[in-house]
C-alpha cells in the first residue's frame, strides 16, 4: 500500500511524474521512518511526532544539510546511524511508522503544531544530561526524550 501512495502521491499533489521524482520521495521517507523507527520506537504518537519535526527544523535550518536523507545521516547526530545497521527490515517498520514518515514529507503542513516547540536537538532522559546542552533551552519535555532549542539573545 505505501509503494501505491508513493507512486500516485506525486501526481496529486502536481509534482512531476518522472520515475526519478518518485524515487526520490521514497527514499526520502524511507530515512525519515528508519529514523522513527529506530529514535521513537516505544514512544507516544507525540513523541514521534516531536522526533519528525526536529528533522524537518534542521532541513528547514539547513545546518545539516537541505534533506531529510543528509539531516539523517549527518555523522553523530543519531546514534542509530553510527552503533546500530542503518536499515530496519521493512517487517520491522510499522504502519504508524510509514505513514507519520509519508505524511511528514508529502504534507507537513498537515502534522500540526510542533510539540517539540521547534527543537533542533534532543536526547533521552536516560542519560545524563549532555555536555552539548549547556547553551541550549529546553523547549519540551516528551516521554522520553529532552527536547532543545538555542537560547534566545
């Protein structure tokens, strides 16, 4: 069924209907819901919905880069990408999972405020508290996850 969204969504969405176009939206979602799968596994539909919007603020920041794929992949930036094998089985995925991930890229504008309160950084509250966040602003707290923004000057 994802495959069939990802090849008509396009087309409704007036983009063009090159194959290329295609590919290139599913490989998009693909590393946007290996992302989920592997960040908010366990988590609240808030929680993951948090975890996206980061990404997207960095896409949208491009101090990672400009698509969700080099956000994602950006080494140390998610632990996943370095400790663990970069892509779950697609078994493994779930449906929640690939449709929050196509929603994300094909219809943002559809997800709704940003929990995350525009976070461009977060980690679990099982480790201690990072280094890295010491200039930072905690703008969320969800599940289990810290959620961060700069501080405003």
């Amino acid at each position: 069924m994802l495959l069939l969204l990802l090849v008509l969504l396009p087309n409704w969405l007036g983009c063009p209907k090159d194959v290329s176009s295609n590919f290139v939206m599913k490989k998009t979602v693909d590393c946007m819901a290996d992302n989920l799968y592997h960040e908010t596994r366990g988590e609240p539909a808030k929680g993951q919905l948090a975890v996206v919007y980061v990404v997207l603020n960095r896409v949208n920041t491009k101090r990672w880069g400009n698509s969700v794929c080099k956000v994602v992949y950006k080494p140390y930036q998610f632990s996943w990408t370095t400790a663990r094998p970069k892509r779950p089985s697609q078994k493994l995925r779930n449906g929640v999972t690939e449709m929050l991930a196509l929603q994300a890229i094909a219809a943002p504008e559809s997800l709704g405020d940003d929990p995350s309160g525009g976070a461009l950084w977060y980690h679990s509250v099982r480790i201690r508290k990072p280094q890295w966040t010491k200039n930072l602003h905690v703008s969320a707290e969800i599940a289990n996850h810290v959620f961060y923004t700069e501080r405003r000057k």
